[in-house]
C-alpha cells in the first residue's frame, strides 16, 4: 500500500525559502527530515506541487461547489 503525504505551510513559511537569513534553516530541517524518511526506506517518490500562487480552492456549502483561484483568493 502506498500514500501520499501533504505537507501544508503558511506563506510566511513559504517565504523562508528564499529568505538569505532564513533559507539555511529552513532548508537544513527538511533535508534531514527527507533524508531519515529515504533512510527508513519510505520514500519512493519526492515529486513537489505547484506554489500556493497557483492554488485552487474547492468547496461544497449547501449542495452548490464554490471554486476560488489563489489570485482571488489574495484580493480579498
């Protein structure tokens, strides 16, 4: 059997990823957590997703499906 994990972060987050003073950090920390997930042997795949920019939201209230794009999602 096979999962797929999600991993949700906030844009602040995000945004440590190109951050000078936070990047190192930010990029060690994962590094070492894929790296004992691969060690345990229970990584057959690390393909990444699109950028939160690019997100869609989708949600079902009251029957009707509300659909909103990350562009509206920031003009609000």
């Amino acid at each position: 059997m096979q999962y797929m994990l999600v991993y949700r972060e906030t844009l602040a987050e995000v945004g440590r990823r190109d951050d000078p003073a936070a990047a190192p950090a930010y990029w060690g920390a994962w590094n070492a957590y894929i790296g004992a997930l691969g060690g345990a042997g229970v990584i057959v795949s690390g393909n990444g997703l699109q950028p939160p920019r690019t997100g869609t939201t989708v949600r079902v209230t009251g029957g009707q499906r509300q659909v909103r794009s990350a562009a509206a999602k920031a003009s609000l």
